[in-house]
C-alpha cells in the first residue's frame, strides 16, 4: 500500500516536472479570465475563438473583446455590466494582470453558434460622461484637475511640469468630464487616463510615470518582429499650428502661432487669452512633429508586459527605424487558437526632452550650425551632438538611438547645409563634436 501511495506522488512528482520542462522548451499562451470573481478559463479556453485587448493612450476607455463558440448551447450570456478581469502571458513566465473591464454589449449569432463579449475599461465610470456647467478662474492645471478627480471619486497624480501651470479662464459648457480631460490633455500636450481609479496626467512623449520615474526602455529586434509599417510624412506639410483668441481689450479675434510659414493647421477652439492658445498651438505643433514618422510593429511572440506611453529602440528593421527612438501609443494583445498570442504596438517618433518654442525659421540660410539629441546607452539620458557654430543652430527633430546614430544625422545634415550656404554664396564651417 505505502508503495502505491509513493507511486502516485513520485509519479505525480514527474508528471509535474515532465510539465514544467515541456513549457520551458515549448512555451504556449496562457491567460485567466474571471467574471464577477468567479474563475471561468478553465470552461472558455476549449471554446475560445479569439481574445483582443487593446490597451488605449489617453483618456479612452481600454477594450476588450472576447469571441466564443457556443455549438452545444452551453454558455451563459454574462449580463450587462458584469466585471470582467483579465490575465495574459505564457506557461513558463507566468502572467501579468491586465485589468478590469465592464461588459457593455453582448451578441450571439448563429449557426454556428457563437457568442461574443465586448467589455470597456471600469474606470471610465459614468460620471465622467456625465455634461457638466462650470468653470474656473486664475488656477492651476493640477487644481483644476483635482476637482474633476474629487467629483468622480478619483485621486489625481498630476506630473510636476504639469500641476502648477496657470489657467486664466477655463469653461466647461455642456461638456463631459471625460471631454474636458481630454481637451485639457491636447491643450497642454499631456496624457490624461484614468488607470486602476486615479486620474493620471503627464507630459506627451516624456516616456515616465506620472511621479517623474522613467518607465523601461524596450529594445526589439528584427526577430521579434511579424509585420512592420513605417510611414516618414513630409513635416513641412504642416509648417506650425494655429489658435485664435479674444483680446480683452478688444473684441477683434486674435491669433498665436507656434512654428512658422505659411501652411499652418488651425485648431478649432477658440480661447479666452493669448497664454492658452498660444499653449494649444505649440501642443499641437509637437503632435504634428512627433507624427512625422510612424511605425505599426506586430511582435510575433506577445509580451503582456508592454503599455502605452515606453519608449522603444528598434534594431535590424532598417536605417531609418532603428536610428531614432520610438514613442509607444496604443498596444493591441491578440490570442487566438490560429495565430498563439501575438500583438501590435503603435509607435510614433520621439522628440528631444530639450525642445524650444520656436522651431521654424524664415530662411533656413540663417542656421550657423546643426543640434540633435540622443539618448545614452549607459545612463538612459538625452545627450546633445553638434556641428557648426550653435549661436543659431538648426535642431534635429527626433530623439535619436545612440550616439552613433546621432553623428550620422548632424554630419548628413551638416554637409547639406554647407551645400546649401555654398550654392547661395555664404560661408561653411566645422564638423560634428558631442
């Protein structure tokens, strides 16, 4: 009988290690998956037709979608307003919580029969769509954000750059909360979202938490890779930003600009003084700069690890990509029988932490040298390479991988300058040095 009874365990024992080398070798998918608390993977996952998650930047709620083959008429239809909680990862690096979501939308159709759930972040609660009257006067972005934050049973963690900067005059007329932290966040050139009940709020492309913490530097490979989409749009379509505002001295509408030329994109609200929309206009500007180059990334081997808002390093994809460092946006986790657990990253190029207000210049002639950014392998921070005389230098867009790389881009844009000076008849000057 003792003999057995050791049979079992040892034979269990090595059932159990058999297991763990088998997924150490051959690692597959796994995720968890309750509703309303009660664990049910363990009845989807036979039926699973397809899991999306898409993790959005900003104040849009996070969506999940869930599909599930229902061809014995078996599974229940979870009602409305249900929580959902999901886990992701692989059976030899455990998994990573990935949140809560409310069921708003069921549908089942047939034959065959198949029932899909789609669920919202349950964060975005219903006060925050809930159109508001209001305003404030002569305060600060972190106090205005507080009061939202307070009235929706939130609490605020507001970046330092951000918390002290002055509103003048700032109205909500028939408008949501969840609106007005949007428009607050384009305003100032901020990520506003609200995340496991906090309003968070943070400078666009800064690639930190909202405390000042920087978060992880992701370097991908060409092997991590499935499919890639880079798209460079000429910048100079747009040549700066636009925002209109009222005088109070006069009742003429006036007009700030950021960036120069004469192709500029006009924003559609119009503001109470020249402080915010001058603050709008070069908002805008760094969206439009920022999305000059973009990049679709699709990682063949999902890592739930990966949100929004951290910074990327390419390498092996091609010069231009795996030169620059890239800003993450939305994040789409994708687990299907078919495809295993893949997932797509939306990137846009960085800019330099170091930036000015004015970035374009009448006569491009006038550059006395060249300025461009990158970011130090050994310490993570921004580092500047020059070339030319820098009482007027022409600052490189993008934030760049190395220091390598930047060299290439200030001697490159150097060199065309020279050309440049030297077809018009101006002088040239000296190379690139950090």
């Amino acid at each position: 009988m003792i003999d057995a009874a050791l049979s079992r365990v040892t034979g269990f024992l090595k059932d159990t290690l058999d297991r763990y080398k088998r997924d150490a070798a051959y690692p597959v998918p796994a995720f968890r998956l309750t509703v309303d608390g009660n664990d049910i993977a363990q009845m989807v996952s036979p039926r699973l037709m397809s899991l999306e998650l898409t993790d959005n930047r900003g104040i849009e709620a996070d969506q999940l979608s869930i599909t599930l083959s229902d061809h014995d008429g078996l599974m229940a239809i979870p009602p409305k307003g249900a929580v959902l909680r999901l886990w992701l990862g692989w059976s030899d690096t455990g998994l990573v919580d990935k949140g809560t979501y409310t069921v708003d939308e069921t549908e089942h159709s047939g034959a065959p029969d198949v029932l899909s759930i789609r669920a919202r972040s349950a964060d975005l609660r219903k006060g925050l769509k809930t159109k508001r009257e209001r305003s404030w006067s002569n305060t600060t972005l972190g106090d205005v954000l507080g009061d939202i934050a307070i009235g929706n049973g939130l609490t605020a963690t507001i970046a330092g750059a951000l918390d002290g900067l002055p509103i003048l005059q700032l109205d909500q007329a028939n408008e949501s909360d969840a609106n007005l932290i949007s428009r607050l966040g384009e305003d100032f050139d901020a990520v506003a979202s609200v995340k496991a009940g906090c309003l968070l709020c943070m400078p666009a492309g800064g690639g930190k938490t909202a405390s000042g913490l920087d978060l992880p530097h992701i370097t991908l490979t060409r092997a991590d890779g499935d499919q890639h989409r880079y798209l460079h749009a000429d910048r100079d379509s747009y040549d700066g930003a636009r925002a209109y505002f009222y005088d109070v001295n006069s009742a003429k509408k006036q007009e700030a600009i950021a960036g120069g030329g004469e192709n500029l994109k006009d924003l559609r609200h119009t503001y109470s003084d020249k402080q915010s929309a001058l603050r709008a206009a070069r908002a805008e500007f760094n969206r439009l700069r920022r999305g000059s180059a973009t990049l679709s990334y699709t990682l063949a081997v999902g890592r739930p690890d990966l949100i929004p808002e951290l910074t990327y390093t390419l390498q092996g994809v091609k010069d231009e990509i795996d030169e620059i460092i890239w800003y993450g946006g939305n994040v789409q986790h994708n687990l299907s029988p078919d495809n295993g657990y893949t997932m797509s990253l939306e990137l846009e190029s960085k800019l330099p932490e170091d930036t000015v207000d004015d970035l374009a210049e009448a006569n491009k002639l006038n550059y006395t040298g060249i300025i461009a950014y990158y970011r130090d392998d050994k310490t993570g921070k921004e580092k500047s390479m020059t070339a030319g005389d820098q009482a007027k230098p022409r600052r490189l867009l993008w934030l760049y991988a190395n220091k390598n790389t930047a060299k290439r881009a200030v001697d490159r844009e150097w060199k065309r300058l020279q050309a440049a000076k030297a077809e018009a008849g101006g002088p040239a000057g000296s190379g690139a040095k950090v």
